[in-house]
C-alpha cells in the first residue's frame, strides 16, 4: 500500500537521553526496509558570540563544536549500526532550515524527533511546533520517554467536506494519507486502530453564553443529520483503505469507530486521552494555496492538551515557506 517509508530522517538536538528515540527510529526503518540517517542539529553560537569573543576564538569555537559533535555521532552509530545501518550528518546553525533542507534535497519522507522539554507546555516557537508547521513531510513527534510498545493509535479526521470543491478534496486526500499512516503505525506497533471524528452541529462561539436560542428539536435532527452523513464518508474511507491494504489486513486491525458530538478544540484530545492514545495521527496545516500557511487552530490546540506522540500530515500541495539551502 502507499505509505511505506523509504527514507527516514531522525533528529536529535543533543547528545541526552537518545538512545530510546534512535531505537524506536531503527524499528520503523527496519520494518519499512528503509534509508535512515541520524542527524545532530545543533544550534550555532550566537551571533553576539562574536561580540565578547576575539574573532579567531568565535571561529575556534565553532569549529570545535562540530568536531565534538562528529566524534560524538560518530562514535554513537557504531553501537546503532549493529541494529541497522545508519548514516549520519552533523548540521550547526538553524536546526529548522538545517532539517528542512535535508527533507527537501534528500527525499526525506518521514522526520522522527524526540519532544523537547518544553513541548507540552505550550511553548510556541519550539523546533518541534515549527517542524509540525513548516516540514514539507509527516513529522512524528515521540515521547520524551518514548514506550517500547503502542498499543492504541488514532488517525484524527476531519470528515467536514463543506468547502469549495477544490479543497474539499484535498481535505479528503489528507483523511486518506491520515488513515494510511495511522494504519501503517498500527500494524507496526501490533496496536489497535482507532478513528476519531469530532463534528460540532453548532459552533460553540454560537451558543456559549446564551446569547443563540437552539430550538432542541430542530438540534437532535441536525445532530442526527450530521452524524449520518459523517459515519457514511468514515465508512466510504474505510472501504478504500482496506482496498488499498494486501487481503484480511483491515479485518485484522479491527479500527473501532468514534464520530462525536462535540467541539474539535477539546473533545479530540478528550477523547484521545480516554483510549489511552499511545500516538495521534492528523492533519496539521488549516488551508492549501499559501505556501506554508499557519498550523490550523484546532490542530494546534490538540496537540497542546495530548500527553502522547504525535505525527503531523501535511496536505497535498503544501509547501514548505523555509528557504532551503542545497
């Protein structure tokens, strides 16, 4: 089926704790049979540095950051290459342009992190919300103390097609890649699949306060309305899904089913957290057409509220707004 990774990028930010992210980076390169190289992006010196430090003592510095860096990574890979061949790269300046052009001129189809410490605390300009951002391929984001095992995985859809026609369908292709990589993860992790949607009948800015009157009736209706018409297109996506995996292969993973009445904002994650979601896979760019246009609100406010890993799709056309060196 599409999905297969074949060229697996894993970065690390320093030389802490990374022993279980490169581990969990060899056993999705290894079941893929694919490419993997381990990147140490590290941030240059500032550019102050220079300022309280003679010129040649700056460039010593630099210099010597990245020897130890390659001694380092060096001497790391040859413990990992017993597991699986890896290549590496050492790259100092902006981790994100650094990582970025990597994806970009080396076919780069999956970027594996570890999350910073800062990641689930909201801190926005972290390399990891950036790479969710503006990475032109899936980012998978692990925790930072990674499982040895997933056992539940849930591909978050966004079934709400009531768009111009163009991007109604480029929202359905990313259901389609969301669910593929979701499926993907499972059968890596032997791991139930789950599939999550969230409709709101009525955006809650509309009723909070009490300033909309809703007539209950007429709510139930569209709520069953709704319900309907979401369940037929997760069934309509199912069934492509199991035409696009090898035979009995959907049957086996079993994915349960979750349409909710709720908002997206809270109830993805809520309902993440209440299946004990060791990963989310979902869409994270809100619109086509712009290069590199924001993350979407409602995906962003997800991921702060997960305690779990993450793996961000962007959709077709997208386009990184980093300005790539080659």
């Amino acid at each position: 089926m599409k999905g297969h990774y074949k060229n697996i990028l894993c970065v690390l930010s320093d030389s802490h704790r990374q022993n279980e992210t490169v581990a969990q980076a060899i056993h999705i390169a290894k079941t893929h049979q694919a490419e993997i190289t381990i990147m140490l992006a590290l941030e240059a010196l500032p550019p102050n540095a220079n300022m309280v430090m003679e010129s040649f003592s700056y460039i010593e510095s630099q210099q010597n950051m990245e020897t130890q860096a390659q001694q380092w990574l060096s001497e790391q890979s040859k413990s990992w290459s017993q597991q699986y061949p890896v290549n590496t790269a050492v790259a100092i300046g902006d981790p994100l342009i650094n990582v970025v052009s990597r994806v970009v001129n080396h076919d780069v189809d999956l970027v594996i992190k570890r999350a910073e410490e800062s990641f689930l605390d909201r801190l926005f300009g972290s390399l990891d919300m950036r790479l969710l951002r503006k990475c032109p391929c899936p980012v998978w984001i692990v925790d930072r103390k990674p499982k040895s095992q997933y056992k539940n995985v849930v591909a978050a859809l966004d079934l709400n097609y009531h768009y111009p026609e163009h991007e109604a369908e480029v929202r359905r292709e990313l259901n389609r890649d969301v669910l593929r990589h979701a499926s993907q993860i499972a059968l890596l992790e032997f791991a139930q699949l789950h599939v999550l949607h969230v409709f709101d009948a009525i955006p809650e800015n509309m009723t909070r306060d009490g300033f909309v009157t809703v007539d209950n009736e007429n709510m139930e209706d569209n709520v069953a309305s709704f319900f309907a018409e979401r369940d037929a297109e997760l069934t309509r996506l199912l069934d492509e899904l199991e035409s696009d995996l090898d035979d009995h292969v959907l049957e086996y993973l079993k994915p349960q089913k979750h349409i909710v009445h709720g908002h997206p904002r809270r109830d993805i994650a809520a309902t993440s957290t209440s299946v004990n979601a060791d990963v989310v896979v979902m869409g994270t760019v809100a619109r086509v057409g712009i290069p590199g246009f924001i993350i979407g609100n409602t995906a962003e406010e997800t991921m702060h509220q997960l305690q779990c890993a993450v793996v961000g799709i962007k959709p077709a056309g997208f386009k990184t707004p980093v300005s790539v060196e080659e």
